[in-house]
C-alpha cells in the first residue's frame, strides 16, 4: 500500500535464487509490409524498396537480433492452397532480405495464410490489405537481475509471497521462494511497479527504475526487501493510491486500478473481517471540529470502497465502514500538500 519511488535493486547474494526472466529480452522496435498481388508471390518494386529500408536499419544497428517475417493471405481460394501461397510470400521475401545482405540465420519466417486479416475479406480493398507480408527489425533488450526477499515486518522472517512485475507495456509475476526470495530479470532502465501479496498480510509496493550498474546499487543503498505488515486484528493499513475529487466521495480515474487490489485482498484473505475507515484533511491550532458535511464526507468515500467489495463479492458480514471526520490526522499541522493528503486518506482496519 507504500509506494517508494526511486529506488532498488540490492546486491547479489552467493545464495541468491537463479534469475527467471519475466519480461521478453527481444521486442519488435521497428516494422514494414509488403503487399502481394492475387494469387502471387512476386515481389513489386514499392515492397523491394520498403525491403531495402528496413534491411538498412537492421544492418546500422547491432542490437538488432533478427527480421521476423510474418505472410498472409487474403481469403480467396482454398484454405490449404492459401498456406502454400503465405509459405512461398515468406520465401520470397526471405530470399530479398539475404540478398541485401541479411544472414539466413537471422531471420524467421511464419505463413500464417487467411487466419489474421487486418481487414474484412468481403471488399477488394480488403482483401488487398490482408495480401501482405510483414518485416519485423526485432531488438535485444539489455536485462539485469533484480533480487529481494519478503519479509514479516514483526519477525523479520522471509514468507512466501505472490511477486508481480509491471511496466508501461507489460506484466508478470513469479513466486518466492520457501524463504522469502526472488531473483527475476528485467529490462534495464525501465520503471517497474512491483508488488508483494501473501495470506494473511497486507500488500505492498514500490515503483522503481532498475539499474543495471552494481555501483548504482551502493550509491543509492538500494534494497528491494519488502516488508508485509500482518493482517491481524487491531491491525491497519493506509490505502496510499486511493484519490478523491476536493470534497467530494468521487474517486479520481488515476485511483481505480487500487480497487482490484483491495478486492484481492479480502479474497486471499477469505476469513477476515473489516472495518473501511474514512478521514477528511481539516488542520488548525487549535483543530476544529469538523462540520456535520465533513463528517458525512469521511464517512461517504469509506462506503464508496464498501459499496466496491459487496458488488464484487465480498459479503456485507466481513465488511464495515466509518467516518472519523479530523479526529484521527496523521499530520494534525499539516504543512504542504503531500502531507495534507495523508490526512485525507481511507484505511483498512482488520476487526478479526
């Protein structure tokens, strides 16, 4: 429910687990179609032209690994005879790429005939769309290992936990091991969200860029340990991604994607009972009392998380909710933004 944005990545250790690569090291950073006439596979000099640029890239830059070459077909004719004809397109362009001087074993052909039209068949104009072949420049993606442990924030034991992995374009996950430990490859100098789930404990994450650079780790005193606090009774934690519209029990766009979350927590977490607990952000010396609207307004962005989980499952005997208007600030003299939103904040309270 934290977030840390900043850092991560901590120093390999000689027990550490074998890295498993989550991400695809290879992604398809550049492309061109060639287009075939009815029942052809010749090549036109505009689908030549487009062969030399895409062979030009692919030889100026070395991180490129291999041209994918994916053939189609329109659906004219038989099924079988328009696997042949994709099969004789992929060839066709394989063998221009080797004669620009593309090595045979860099490239990969795949005739896949009618099966994935970009257009509806049932028009010439789509079908001349779906008569095609694409070239695929395909990069190598520098990786490095990231490696942590989940830990019980009590006894500082390793759990076995549900680690997931996710960027801008992708997302995996991966299982610690019986300790606590993973050790998963990513893309160097991406931003990774990562996120820890067990039973019986609330979520955390953190968001991080992932260096590649042992010397990074030591300057930035890297640790990519997550703490779970237990889920336990009298327990509490602080729904951090959670946004509402000023004054409002409206959730801002930007914090749906916590809901999920929240929702998977009371499902892993199947016998728990719940208090969803509501503040508003009201500072002063000394604190004032908070106005019957105020306190109407904690207890109404506490039911909208309420209201989330009866909808998606979660029985109304596991669930309650309450408004603590200012009573319970985290920040009583609330200097600046970051810290007045702290105040305004909705809570998970374990009852039992």
């Amino acid at each position: 429910m934290k977030i840390i944005v900043p850092l991560t990545l901590c120093c390999a250790l000689a027990t550490a687990l074998p890295a498993q690569s989550l991400f695809d090291s290879l992604y398809s950073a550049s492309y061109v179609e060639v287009f075939f006439a009815t029942g052809k596979a010749d090549l036109n000099a505009e689908g030549l032209a487009q062969l030399d640029s895409i062979a030009n890239l692919f030889s100026k830059n070395e991180r490129f690994r291999l041209l994918r070459i994916t053939a189609h077909t329109d659906s004219i004719g038989e099924k079988g005879n328009n696997e042949s004809l994709a099969t004789r397109r992929a060839d066709a362009v394989r063998n221009a790429l080797v004669q620009r001087g593309i090595a045979n074993a860099k490239i990969q052909t795949r005739a896949v005939g009618e099966r994935s039209p970009v257009m509806s068949n049932s028009t010439e104009t789509g079908r001349q769309r779906n008569r095609r072949a694409t070239v695929e420049a395909v990069l190598a993606v520098p990786m490095t290992t990231l490696r942590g442990q989940v830990k019980d924030r009590d006894t500082g034991k390793g759990i076995q936990a549900l680690v997931s992995f996710r960027s801008k374009t992708r997302s995996d996950s991966t299982r610690t091991d019986s300790t606590g430990r993973y050790a998963v490859r990513l893309p160097r100098d991406s931003v990774v969200k990562v996120e820890a789930v067990a039973k019986n404990y609330f979520f955390e994450d953190f968001t991080t860029r992932i260096f590649g650079s042992p010397e990074l780790y030591k300057k930035y005193k890297i640790n990519t340990d997550i703490v779970l606090p237990p889920a336990k009774p009298g327990e509490k934690a602080v729904l951090r991604n959670l946004f509402f519209v000023g004054d409002q029990a409206v959730l801002l766009k930007m914090s749906e994607p916590e809901l999920p979350r929240i929702l998977k927590f009371m499902q892993i977490n199947s016998a728990l009972q719940v208090e969803i607990a509501g503040h508003i952000n009201k500072p002063g010396n000394p604190i004032p009392e908070p106005e019957p609207q105020e306190m109407e307004l904690s207890i109404n962005r506490a039911r909208v998380i309420y209201d989330y989980l009866l909808k998606n499952g979660i029985t109304a005997d596991r669930l309650r909710y309450k408004g603590y208007g200012n009573s319970e600030m985290m920040f009583p003299h609330a200097l600046g933004p970051k810290e007045s939103e702290q105040n305004r904040r909705v809570e998970i309270r374990v009852l039992q």
